[in-house]
C-alpha cells in the first residue's frame, strides 16, 4: 500500500510541473478540465455542450437513447460470438474433411486476424459515412458469409467463409466507444461501456456453450445454420431500431432523409451518408488513424493486450485439454465449462459497474469536479494482478493433473480480470480521445486481434512440447510485464496528452 501511495503522491509532483504547459494544451484536451453546463445529471463539469436542436443526440429521450443501444449491444455480442461458434466443432469438421483436429482448428485463425485489419478499416466509412450504415452492412455481410461457411463443400472453402465473416463482423467492437461518446454524457458513459465491454468480450464464451449442446443433437452444418439465423435477427435489430448517432455541434445541419420508408433505407444503405456535407474525407480520417497510432497516450494502456491474447488461447484451445485423459470431457461437459469464463466476466461487469464509477466520483470530489482519464487506469491493477495469478494456477491444475473444478475457477478469475481490464482502459480511451473514439477503438482492436491470431497457431504445440505450468506461467508473466505500460501512463499520460495532442476533430 505504501508504494502505491508515493505513486499516487508522486503523481501530484508531477502535475505541478506541468501545469504552466497544460494550461497551454489543445482545444480537445481542454474539455477535461472546463466546467460546462449540462441539463441533468450530477455535476461533473465534464460533459461535451449538447446543442439546443432535438436531434443531436444528446437531448434524445432515454428510452430512444438505449432502443439505439440495443442493436449496438446485440451486434458486439455476435462479433466474437460468431466466430467461436465453431470452435466445439473442430472434431466433428476433422472427420468430415479427413483432417487433424489441430489441422481444422487454423481456420480461426484468419478469421480472428482479419477482424483487426477490418476495425482498422471501417473507421474511415464511419467517420464518413456514418455509424448506422457500417453496422447494418457488417450484419448483413456476416450473416451471408455464415451462409457460405455452412454450404462450404471443403475446408478451403470454409476457411475462406470465415475469414471474410472475420474481417466484416468487426465495427460494433470499434465504433462502440463512438456511439456510446455521441448520446450519453460523463457520468453515464462508464457504466454503458461496462455493458458494450461485456457483450463483446463474453461472447467468445456464449458461443461455445450454445454451439456445444447443440452438436449433441444436430451436425455442425445445421448449427452454422442456427447462426446464421442470429445474424439476420441481429440485422433486423438495426434495420428497426437503429439511429444514426453521428452529429455535429459545430454546424447546423438539416435531416438527413426526408423521412417514409425510401428515407429509412437511405439511411441504412449509407446513400444519407454520402450525401452528407461537413464530413471529413476518408483520406482525411486515414491520416489521423495513422497518426493516433504512434500516441504514447495510446500506445501505454495498450500493452494490455496480451491479457486478451492468452484468453483467446484458452477458448481456442480448451478442448483440446479437456476431451483427452484424465479429464475425458464430453461435448456437453466441455460447453457447460464455457459458463465458468461467463459467470466470472458477469462478476467483473458487476465489479466495473460499481468501481468505475466510485473511482471516477472520489477523484472528482477531491478534484473540484475536475477528471483526469488516467484516473481510470487505477482500475486496472487489481484486475491484472488477479489474472496473472488465475494463469498459474490455470497451468498448474493441468500439469499436475488436479480437479477439473480448479481449471474452471481459474478461468472464471481470469475472465473477470479481462473485463474489469478492458472497462477500464476503453475508459481511459474514451476520456483521451473524446473525438476521436473510433480511431483509437480500432487500434486497440487490431492489436487485441493480432495477438489473438497469433496465439492460435502455437499454444497448443507450445503446451505439448513445455508443459502446461510452464506455459502459462510465461504468460502470467508476459502479462505482469505489459502491465508496465499503464503505470508510465499514469506517471506521464498528462504530459504526453500535452505535448502529443490528437489531431483536430474530424466531426
């Protein structure tokens, strides 16, 4: 606790002397610290200055402000759910195309790597065109390259499905932090990233446990089949219940569409959004994408990726422990095992919902109702410290051969650390780059990914050839070691926010 505390103390230091250049900061940065007014809600001085024209989001009413948040919600949790659909079935696809086990498995692999290039490039549409259209296409896509995967005669085929089902499911995971930022103010944004974070990172779990049961009745053909379904249903969700939330304060702007049914679908297809006058080009958006990548303010909380990547690893790969001796798990038992990564990322929900907010109140209190977003960062030790010790147990029980109950605790701590994590640094994210939430979105995306895809193609020959404590107790301390970007971000995040501003805002 005492280090901590001359942390925390050395932190003050640190705001002293760089409080002549903050004063100087950009425009975007100011906005942290400028006491505005907003129609309700506790004071928090904080909030972006809505417009006085009902449609800017912002003045929506809340049922409006969460119907939007619904298809956005149901579309995240598709995103990874999706594509882990498929990893209880790699047995079944083993047999179909006389292949390994292993050999089937690589076709997660381009799928989860094509989702970072695809967050990467769906900013410039949304930036341009709009967050509504790039959401609805992204369902509509998904669901007719499920199709495909289903009907798929051979593994290349299939591989192909997948893939491209990878690089077009991606924009809820980048545009969430978007859409969340354009309708709801300060002192609600925490809590809604809570509920985004948990749909999207859950689903790698969900879809396992459904797809799992189902293969005790039905063929993994007719199980694609079944998510394929929830797709369209997803697709519907938008078409019925979605807005466009992108808006600018800067200009007054007239409707989009002229209304009826010709107008809706305008708005859906994107044809509103090229039409719409005030927005940045994509080459426009393409430079600032760029250059927010090299932000050390970015770069820092960053480093917490590899967090994800080891979860990955372990949905990936769980059969491939379980189903052989001495666990000898069936089909069933493998995806009721899915439920204890969900149990433990409902309890870190639960954490987040409260503790953010906790954190965010008693620096404000203590602060003039003033915020940092490094603030945020506090939220992230205890989680890391949690899941980097849920990792060594996790290989320990499998090395020794243990209790399967110690494989499912394990994986249940370390989910509750992923969500808790990710809440907290996708806050910070948000707080860093109030305009520019989708671009820095996407790069976490793509690095969360990539590491992703990574891990598929060796964790399991890794596993076998060290052994699982030694395995997994290299990843416990890879993770410790990334952990290390956050602290220098708390150390020098203001700093850098600083002498490294964000591009100007694009809307």
């Amino acid at each position: 606790m005492g280090s901590v505390l001359e942390m925390r103390d050395g932190f003050g230091k640190e705001r002293s002397n760089i409080a002549e250049d903050e004063r100087s900061g950009s425009k975007q940065e100011q906005s942290f610290t400028e006491h505005l007014n907003r129609p309700e809600g506790p004071a928090t001085g904080l909030d972006i200055q809505a417009s006085d024209d009902p449609a800017d989001p912002l003045n929506w009413s809340w049922g409006k402000k969460h119907r939007v948040l619904v298809p956005l919600i149901s579309s995240a949790l598709l995103c990874d759910w999706g594509l882990s659909w498929g990893f209880t079935m790699f047995e079944a696809q083993a047999k179909d195309w006389k292949m390994s086990v292993h050999g089937v498995s690589g076709s997660a692999g381009g799928a989860v790597c094509m989702q970072g290039a695809g967050g990467v490039l769906t900013v410039p549409l949304v930036q341009r065109y709009g967050r509504l259209p790039v959401l609805f296409w992204s369902q509509f896509l998904s669901c007719v390259f499920v199709i495909g995967g289903t009907f798929s005669p051979s593994f290349a085929s299939f591989t192909v499905c997948r893939t491209l089902q990878g690089l077009v499911c991606v924009p809820p995971q980048v545009i969430g932090l978007s859409v969340i930022n354009d309708m709801f103010f300060f002192h609600e944004r925490a809590r809604k990233i809570n509920i985004w974070a948990f749909c999207f990172l859950m689903g790698p779990f969900i879809g396992p446990f459904f797809s799992g049961l189902l293969m005790e009745k039905i063929n993994w053909r007719q199980a694609f089949g079944i998510l394929a379904g929830l797709y369209a249903f997803s697709c519907g969700l938008v078409a019925v219940f979605g807005e466009e939330t992108l808006f600018d304060r800067n200009i007054r702007q007239g409707p989009l569409t002229s209304g009826g049914v010709w107008g809706r679908i305008e708005l859906l297809t994107g044809i509103a959004g090229v039409r719409a006058t005030g927005r940045p080009t994509l080459w426009t958006v393409s430079k600032h994408l760029a250059a927010i990548a090299i932000l050390p303010q970015l770069l820092g909380p960053g480093c917490t990726t590899p967090h994800v990547m080891w979860s990955v690893g372990l949905t990936v790969t769980i059969t491939q422990y379980m189903k052989p001796a001495p666990y000898h798990f069936s089909s069933t038992a493998i995806a009721f095992l899915y439920l204890s990564p969900l149990i433990g990322g409902i309890l870190g929900e639960a954490y987040g919902h409260f503790f953010n907010d906790w954190l965010q109140n008693r620096y404000m209190r203590k602060h003039n109702g003033t915020h940092e977003p490094e603030n945020r960062l506090w939220g992230t030790w205890f989680p890391t410290i949690l899941g980097s010790a849920a990792l060594i147990v996790f290989g320990q029980v499998l090395q020794s051969h243990l209790h399967w109950v110690g494989i499912a605790l394990s994986w249940a701590a370390y989910s509750f650390s992923g969500l808790a994590q990710t809440v907290a640094v996708s806050g910070h994210i948000l707080d860093s780059f109030p305009h520019h939430a989708a671009l820095a979105s996407s790069w976490i995306n793509f690095w969360r990914t990539f590491a992703a895809f990574s891990v598929v193609y060796f964790q399991a020959r890794w596993v076998k050839h060290s052994g699982p404590s030694v395995v997994f107790n290299v990843e416990s301390a890879i993770c410790a070691a990334a952990f290390t970007g956050v602290i220098v971000t708390q150390k020098w995040g203001r700093r850098w926010r600083t002498r490294f501003p964000a591009p100007e805002p694009e809307n």
